[in-house]
C-alpha cells in the first residue's frame, strides 16, 4: 500500500482517462460549433465546456466520492431492478448499440473515405471496420496493460498531432472570423451548453470513472479519501486536455468559415484545414489523429463493456463479450454513420437526465441521510420528463411533423412546455428536480432515518 503517485503516474492515468473520452466525436462537434458561433464563439465555447468537460469530471468525481464498486453499485441506491436495467443500458448506449460502432464509422467517414473513390465505398468502409474492430478486440482482451497501451502510446500522439494542427491556426488563421447564423445569433451560451450533450461522455464517465479507480487501486492506493483525491487529479489532468483541444477546435472552425463556407458537420473543416496548412501530408496526418482517436475510445468502450456484462452473466466469459460486442459494433458501424446518429439522440434524450441526477444525488447523499425516499423520488421526476423527451426526439428524428404524434404525447408535451422551465432547451427536468430533491431531503432530514442506502 501507499500513500501518493508519483507525477508521471498522475500524467499517465490522466492521458489515460482524457484517450478514452476523446474519440472522432469530440473532434467534430467544437469545430461545428466554431463554425456556426462565429464571432459569439466564447460564449459558445463556455457553454459547451460546462457540458463537455464539466459533467464528464463531475462524473468522474461522483464515481470516485461515492466509494462504490461500479456503476451498478451506485445506481442500486434508487433500488437494485432499476441500478441492472439503467447500468446495462448505459453500457449498451455507449458501447456496442451506439458510441462504439460510431467511432469505427466516424474514423472511416472523416479519415479514409477522402481517399476512397465513390464507387468502392461501401467495400471500403467494410475492409476498414473489419481492420478497425479486429484491432479493438485484440487490444481489448487484456484490459491489464489499458495504461501501457492507450495512456502511454496513443495518446500523447493525439495530443501531439492535434496540437501542431492547432498551433498553426493560431499562427496563421485560415480567415477572418464570420457572423453567428442560427441558434448561436441570440442564445449562444445555451446552444453551446446543449451541444456538448453530443460528445456522450456525462455518460461515459460513470464507466471510465471505475476503470482510473481501479487502475489507482492496482497501484496501491485503497484508502476511500486517497481515492477520491487521487481520481479528482487524474481527472484535472483529462479535463485540461479536453478543454484546451476542445477551445483550439472551436476557434479553427471559426476561422475556416470565410474560405470554406458553412459545412453540415465538423468533418470536413478538419480535413479542409489539414489539406490548407500542410497539403496531401496534412489529409494523412489528419487520418492518423482520428483514428487513433477513435481507436482508444472503441477499446475503452468495448473493454467496459465487456467486464461489466461477465459481472452480471459470469457464466459467460469476459472474452466472449468482448467477441459478441467488436462483432456487433463491426456490423452496426456498416449501416453508416447517419443511422447511427438518428437512433442514438433519442436515447441520449432519455439517459443523460437520469445520469446527471445520479451524480447530483450522489454528492448531496450525506445531507439526506442517504434516504433511498430522496434517491426514488428525483429520479422518478426525471424519468416522466426524460421519457417524454426521448419519444418527442424520436419522432423527429425519423421525420414526423408534431401535427403526426399521437394525441397523448402531444397533449403531455404541450404541458410540459407550459409549466416546465427551459423544457424546450431540453432542460425542463432539472427545476423540477431540485425542487424533489430539496422537498424530499428535508423531510428526511426533519425525521432522521437511519442510512437506508449503500453509503
């Protein structure tokens, strides 16, 4: 046993966790963002990190305060039934349904398919998923070297890669920053904060949260507060990272826009970018950066995945799952990227309010006595109001006009937009849910129960 790390193990771990959150995704979404938000890009960008840096760590956080052995274990303070059905879903969400085979497609789309002519593009992205995929199943079969492989290998190349990249266009800017168009126009900050929903790693950080824990504990730290402590470090050092590649992204999009114009997603600004400073040289570094990008995050994902699943059915081998999981996402990844992308936001609509109050409730736990009566309560009001906004999102996701839902969705939407703050920002769960939380956990505070949850 030991007290402390060392810094190199805190910079390792840290580079470690920061590879498993940051796939193509994360690449895409900042430099859209830049784009759109033009000369509103800081408030954007504020925004944004308070979702896409802020929450992943708050995660990471309430992962390492809890003291629970994994996420299930947490989850199981509302009641066991609902910890198996909302952790297996989760994992699910982003490994092998929807974010695992998104960083196989993403990683084709964005770093090959430039290089593909048209006509062999659907062979092409099979050989390269198939290569993809088996790389992720072999690097997966032995989670022990995860720090080895990702946090000392792959990663400081990103990181590298990306911020030569990056230098340049402070140095030389591509062009003159444009005016915001759409939502960025009036309600910057909001639209920022609501696109840092998509990189998915609010969620993903209650999986990697467990994995830095026990890559701390292999290390000798097994105290509950030199745990915490140890993971809120390593959890700065993968914050930091993502906010200064997340900024230096977002600032580039906002620069390419004059001789670019506006793209659809924040693909081809990368590639254009590439292909600006540093020519055919510029297009092969760029493929390199996503795919080790993608890379890291599919094996984290698959890796979590499959330790979690052999917990809940151990008759069924870790290697097995992780088989069945790199198979799934192989072929779900060649259904493209758009499908992916359609059926994925609906659920993400449904889950990240239930995840976000788990870490709320998680923190604020010891000033209600740890009463499973607050834990139920909150997430049952997150769950009416997250419901409704998964189906709502899902019908429009494939296509219906509001005039085509069903008479009682939209008689509960209609409501919803009346008495529900921020509904239509998609936050409309989070008032009511402070509001239960502090109801109910002043009641449980007035009559003192004894700690009816694992603490």
């Amino acid at each position: 046993m030991q007290n402390k790390l060392s810094f190199s193990s805190y910079l390792f771990i840290g580079i470690m966790l920061f590879a498993l959150f940051f796939g193509a995704g994360n690449l895409i979404f900042p430099a859209q963002l830049g784009q759109n938000a033009g000369t509103n890009l800081w408030p954007a960008v504020i925004g944004f990190l308070i979702t896409g840096v802020g929450l992943p760590f708050l995660g990471i956080l309430a992962m390492g305060f809890s003291g629970s052995r994994n996420l299930q274990d947490l989850a199981s303070r509302v009641h066991p039934v609902y910890a198996v059905l909302f952790t297996s879903l989760l994992y699910l969400t982003i490994g092998p349904f929807f974010a695992a085979p998104r960083t196989g497609a993403v990683a084709y789309d964005i770093g090959i398919s430039t290089f593909i002519p048209e006509d062999f593009a659907r062979i092409g992205l099979f050989v390269f998923t198939l290569i993809f995929f088996g790389l992720t199943l072999w690097l997966s079969l032995n989670p022990a070297k995860i720090v080895d492989r990702v946090g000392k290998i792959m990663s400081p190349a990103i990181i590298v890669l990306l911020l030569v990249l990056l230098s340049m266009a402070f140095l030389n800017p591509i062009g003159a920053i444009q005016n915001p168009v759409d939502a960025y126009t009036g309600g910057a900050f909001m639209k920022g904060f609501m696109e840092g929903y998509n990189t998915m790693d609010a969620l993903a950080s209650l999986v990697f949260g467990i994995i830095v824990i026990n890559v701390i504990r292999s290390l000798g730290i097994t105290n509950k507060v030199q745990i915490f402590t140890t993971t809120a470090k390593t959890g700065v050092v993968a914050a930091g990272f993502l906010a200064l590649l997340y900024v230096g992204i977002a600032y580039l999009g906002a620069t390419t826009t004059e001789k670019f114009g506006l793209f659809e997603t924040g693909g081809p600004v990368l590639s254009g970018a590439s292909a600006y400073y540093f020519g055919t040289f510029g297009s092969v570094m760029l493929a390199v950066i996503i795919i080790l990008a993608c890379l890291t995050t599919s094996i984290g994902l698959v890796t979590a995945c499959g330790e979690y699943f052999h917990t809940i059915i151990p008759k069924v081998s870790y290697k097995a799952f992780v088989v069945i999981f790199t198979t799934f996402c192989f072929i779900v990844s060649n259904f493209g990227l758009s499908n992916i992308i359609t059926y994925s936001i609906p659920v993400l609509m449904f889950l990240y309010p239930l995840a976000v109050v788990l870490m709320l409730l998680t923190f604020t736990s010891p000033l209600f006595n740890h009463a499973r009566f607050v834990y139920v309560s909150a997430t049952a009001v997150a769950f009416l109001i997250s419901t409704i906004d998964g189906i709502k999102t899902l019908y429009g996701t494939l296509g219906f006009a509001e005039e085509q839902w069903p008479n009682w969705l939209s008689s509960i939407v209609a409501f919803y937009n009346q008495v529900l703050p921020y509904y239509s920002e998609g936050l409309g769960w989070l008032l009511p849910v402070v509001i239960v939380m502090l109801f109910t956990g002043i009641l449980a505070k007035l009559f003192q129960p004894s700690p009816s949850v694992n603490k």
